[in-house]
C-alpha cells in the first residue's frame, strides 16, 4: 500500500502521490467487479452445460430402443 506523502518532498509531489493511490485503489475495484462478473458467466455455462446433459438424457430416455418397433394403434 501507498502511504500517501511519505516521500513526498513538495506540495505537487504529494497531490500526485495521492492521485496515483484514488487511481490504484479504483482499478482494484473494477478488477474485483471484473472477477466477480467473470464467476458468474463460468457459473451460468456450466448450469447450461448441466441443463443440457440433462435434457439429453431425457432426450435419450424417451426415444424407444428399437425405432423400427412400432407401438399399434
């Protein structure tokens, strides 16, 4: 972490050093945001990918063994 004005020698160097900090501390808020946006489509596609495998073997389950066996009517 920055400690603000620690080195600073004049006025301007200070006003800077603290600019760099505001800057620093709101990229790590947008990456934090970025990540946690991320999570959540990795999260969505896999629900997709099991909703999917699901719906298959419904799919599967439904279809009759033998398709030349017809049922009468």
């Amino acid at each position: 972490m920055i400690t603000v004005g620690a080195r600073a020698e004049t006025k301007k160097e200070a006003t800077l050093f603290k600019r760099v900090a505001n800057r620093a501390r709101g990229i790590r808020s947008e990456v934090k945001q970025l990540a946690e946006s991320v999570q959540k489509q990795v999260d969505l596609r896999e629900d997709v990918r099991e909703l999917t495998d699901l719906m298959e073997g419904a799919k599967a389950r439904a279809e009759p063994e033998d398709p030349t066996c017809e049922v009468p009517p």
